[in-house]
C-alpha cells in the first residue's frame, strides 16, 4: 500500500480533507512566490498564511480524529475485534491526514516567515 493508494481508496470525506489539505498547501506556495515576484506591494496573503499555520494541522488532527471515531463506531457494529489487517488501511488514513494537516502547517510557517521578511524590508528601505 501507498500513500497514493490510502488517498484514492479514501472514504470521501477524507478524501476531500486530504485534497484541500493538499490544495492549500499548493496555494501558500503559489501565494509567496507571487509575493516575491511582484514589486513592493505589502498587502494581501499574510492572513491567509496566518490562518493556515494554525488551521492546517487543526484540519488535519479533526480528520483523523473523525476517521477514528468511524473506525470505532465500525467495530462496535461488527461486535468482535477485526484483525489488524483489517484495520490497517483506516488506521492509515487517519495518520495520513494528520500528517498532510502538519505539512500544510509547516509549509504556512515557512511561506509566512518568506513573506514578512520581505514586508520588513520593503518597510525598512522607506
């Protein structure tokens, strides 16, 4: 198993978590090169920065937790312990999100620092 496979064989809810946990990493980058590449403008995308540092690993411990929670609820239907086989592809799923949600997180810290840096400067040489 991969981790492409753990994505494509996700429930969809968790599917749409990974894909937006994915896409606003993507952005963040997208947005910091942009800022970088433009003049000496200093507004637009900090907030979005800011709200991603925390909001990326929050999405992605609330995923795992909600994959857990499914997880639990599915063993108490069964009413017998699964093998671990069994549970292993859900188990990783969960992990999975929670560690996209730390990605997007650690990429947001990273793209805010780039991006204040660069506000610093523009404000110091004025």
């Amino acid at each position: 198993m991969t981790t492409l496979d753990i994505l494509l064989n996700a429930d969809p809810t968790m599917k749409l978590m990974m894909l937006l946990l994915i896409a606003a990493s993507l952005a963040a980058i997208g947005l910091t090169v942009r800022k970088l590449m433009t003049d000496q403008t200093l507004t637009g995308g900090s907030t979005f920065l800011q709200a991603l540092r925390l909001g990326g690993p929050l999405i992605g411990l609330l995923g795992a937790a909600y994959n857990v929670l499914i997880i639990n609820i599915a063993i108490a239907n069964i009413g017998e312990q699964p093998s671990y086989p069994v549970l292993a592809p859900g188990i990783a799923e969960g992990a999975l999100l929670f560690v996209l949600g730390l990605i997007a997180g650690l990429i947001a810290v990273i793209c805010n620092w780039i991006v204040e840096a660069r506000i610093d400067r523009a404000v110091l040489r004025s």
